[in-house]
C-alpha cells in the first residue's frame, strides 16, 4: 500500500549521470549556509545574554490542536488523519514512543502545506478538483482499487479521502508556484553545462553512488535531542521502514518532497561529515547519525556505480516467469522433492521457449514481462542473474507457502554508458537551482504568516 502514497515519483535522474559533478549539490539543507569551515556563530546580530531571564508562562512542548495559519484552522483531526496516512505508508507501523514527536512533525508539514497552497492561490494558481482526482485515480490504480475503495481503505484505517486530497493539492499546488515563480527565473549559462561535461568526462570510470538523505535541524542546544531523535528514525529503517516515507515526513531538507533523493553523487560532492561516511558504506547500508553544521544527516546508499562504465546492472531484460503453487496438505518433504524436479527442468530449460514446457509439466503459470531494468530486481536475483546468458533461467525461489518460480531470460539489451546530453545536464543544473530557491521561498513564506497555536 505504501507505494500507492508517491504521488510525485523522482525526477528522472539520466542514465548516464553525475549531472552534479561541479554543480552545487542539494545533497543537505545546511550546505546552503555552509560556506567554509569557518564560520561566524550566527546569533552574534542578536548580542543574546548568555544566562537570559525568561518571563511568561512556558508554552508547552506538545502543541496540542489547533494551529491557525494566517486564518486558515488545522485541527486535531487534521494531525490525527494525516498521522494515520504516514501509517499507512508504512505498512500501519509507527513506533509507539515516537507518536508525540511524529504529531508535531506532521503538524509542521501540514504548516507548511496551508502556507503553499495560499501562495499558490495568491498567485491565481489554480488546482481544480478534477487535477486532484486524476491523481486520486492514479494513487487508488497503484493498489487496484477505484477511488470509491480507496476511500473506504483510508475511512477504515482512521484517515479519510479528504486527507488524502488536501496533501495532493498541497503538491500540485508547490509544484506550479515553483514552475511560475522559481523555475521562469533560472538561468543556466552554456559554458556552465560545457565545464560539467568535461569533469564528467575527465572522472569517467570513479565511483558514484546514490543517496538518501534525511536531515534534522539542530542548534547546539538542541543537537543531543536530534540525534537521539535520529537514532529512532535509523531503527526503524533498519527495521524495514520505508526510507523515502521517512523522509517526506521527518527530512528538513529540500530533497524531503522526492523522498530524500540526492540522485547520483560522488563522495566529494558531500560536506566531508557525509562522505567520509559515504565511503566506507555498501548498496543498501543506512548510516548512523552523523552530526553536521546545523544539524543531524542519515544517509542510505541505494545503489552504486561507475561514472559512464559499462556496468551489467543496466542491462534491460525480457524474461518469463515460471510459478508452481502446493496443494493444501502438501508436506514438506513432498513439497521439496517436486521443487528439486522443478529446478532441475529450470536448469535444463533449453531456451526461452522451454518455459511453456515446464509450465505444462508442472501445472505451473508463464507470465512474459518486458523492458525489465536488472537493477530494478531484488540484490538477491540481481547477483543470481548477473552471469546468465539468454535461454538460461534461475536457480527456483519463493517459499513453499506462497509458491516456488523461476526467470527465464528471453532477451538482454545492455544499456549504452555513453555521457549525458547537453539538454540533459542543463535540466539537471536547473532543478537544483530550482530546489534551493524553493527551499529559500518556503523560508520566507514561514517567517512572512501569522500562525496561532491554541
């Protein structure tokens, strides 16, 4: 279910990439304000006391509902059922100690979400509800149902479909006051894209990796809190947590809409806190808190690569699938003795059109799929697939209970390592200009309303 709840997938990332070798990466909020390693204290404009006096009644550290966002109510329910949809997203857990966190977390999104859509709407930016509901449709097609069930699913798990709305006008809406406001407004000189595509060039064949970020803010005061909050978040990734949902809700980084995505980068594209980690961590990893200027980063390495190598995992694959199922009743012994049949026929298969054969034998089901990315595949079948030649099939696999298959290779087309275009590079220069400006734009729209807390 928790894929149904991307809205927005990542921008392609091209093929060929290190779009951002000499660009400013959106690797981490607090680079835009790194600007050296030695930096002025930043409250030094402020002359604060050290030891202040404080007067008034203490706010209190949960906010309870509602907020007022220049007019506009957030209420309890609001939070409860947007709670209920990051839930959802992962596979209905959340880490009960985390729940008052998690509600103030989601409070500020839907805070900043109110401040989007009023800008948007201040710029005669319109999202009809037709927008929504296409989107709608597309979130309830991802988990085979229509929108009627799909609001039925989330009235069922304590959200509703008016939730759901709102945070897809939310997006919308962001999305096209980036698009008139922030993306009219980027340039992107030729001799910019030229000079990206010689380093590209001139790193051909060194290591890259792509990244996940989650990044917390923190002050000095506040830095043992964000860590400790950091290490929770870590547990529950290395608990099987989906880290692009994690991120959207918890990341205060720009890259936060898209996952956490940093795309393609090379370790010394990252601030040294990150790429001395980077370094020493394999595809699938997610790092410990790693402390940095102005907060704490976790990152996980989603994969990794060569610049422009030739590497195998971007072969695209036509494959057929062969599956056998077990009967109620079956016993194990039963069950591994005709899985041991089954893989020797795999073993045997004699080409792609061997698979309808093996079906037959074993009352098993073919299904044929086509432009299957190799690196899309779990890491286990990757490396199973990595040497087989065309005609040739897998070792079998699955479980007894849900039944047992096997990948027939019918076609491989390795995919081309040649550089990136020119269009390409410039497009990817602009989206992070665009990225940092829109984080800079939400900055102002914070500092600029009136928000109550009651």
């Amino acid at each position: 279910m928790s894929a149904a709840f991307d809205f927005f997938p990542v921008r392609a990332r091209y093929a060929a990439a290190a779009f951002a070798l000499a660009v400013a990466t959106t690797a981490a909020a607090q680079n835009a304000a790194d600007a050296g390693p030695a930096q002025p204290n930043s409250t030094s404009a402020l002359r604060l006391p050290e030891n202040p006096q404080i007067f008034g009644a203490a706010m209190p550290s949960v906010v309870k509902a509602t907020a007022i966002v220049n007019g506009e109510v957030i209420t309890q329910t609001d939070v409860d059922q947007r709670l209920a949809l990051l839930a959802i997203a992962n596979d209905g857990k959340l880490p009960t100690d985390q729940m008052e966190a998690l509600r103030q977390q989601v409070l500020r999104n839907l805070i900043d979400e109110s401040l989007q859509i009023q800008a948007a709407k201040a710029a005669e930016i319109k999202v009809t509800d037709k927008d929504i509901d296409r989107t709608l449709e597309r979130v309830a097609g991802n988990v085979k149902m229509n929108s009627a069930q799909l609001g039925d699913y989330l009235k069922n798990n304590n959200s509703s479909v008016r939730s759901l709305r709102r945070q897809i006008q939310g997006e919308i809406a962001w999305r096209r006051l980036q698009q008139q406001k922030i993306e009219s407004s980027v340039n992107v000189g030729d001799e910019e894209v030229k000079a990206v595509l010689e380093r590209l060039n001139a790193a051909k064949g060194t290591q890259e990796y792509k990244v996940g970020e989650i990044f917390l803010s923190a002050s000095p005061a506040t830095m043992q809190q964000a860590m400790a909050n950091a290490g929770k978040i870590i547990e529950q990734l290395r608990q099987g947590a989906s880290f692009a949902g994690y991120a959207r809700q918890y990341s205060e980084a720009s890259t936060a809409a898209v996952g956490g995505d940093l795309g393609w980068v090379r370790p010394e594209q990252l601030p040294d806190q990150l790429s001395n980690v980077l370094r020493q961590m394999n595809t699938g990893q997610v790092s410990a808190p790693i402390p940095v200027p102005g907060g704490v980063s976790i990152i996980a390495v989603l994969d990794s690569r060569k610049i422009l190598g030739a590497d195998p995992r971007n072969a695209v694959l036509s494959l057929k699938q062969v599956s056998i199922t077990f009967p109620a009743g079956t016993t194990r012994p039963q069950a591994e003795a005709r899985v041991a049949k089954f893989a020797e026929a795999a073993r045997n298969v004699g080409g792609c059109g061997g698979a309808d054969k093996i079906a037959a034998e074993f009352n098993g089901e073919v299904v044929q799929s086509d432009q299957i990315r190799l690196r899309d595949l779990p890491p286990a079948l990757q490396e199973i697939m990595l040497p087989l030649q065309v005609g040739q099939a897998t070792r079998p696999f699955g479980s007894i209970e849900e039944g047992v298959r096997t990948l027939v290779i019918c076609g491989r087309d390795e995919a081309d390592a040649s550089a990136p275009t020119f269009d390409q590079v410039y497009n990817q220069i602009s989206e992070e200009r665009v990225n940092t400006r829109a984080r800079r734009y939400l900055r102002d729209l914070r500092r600029d309303a009136v928000i109550e807390f009651r």
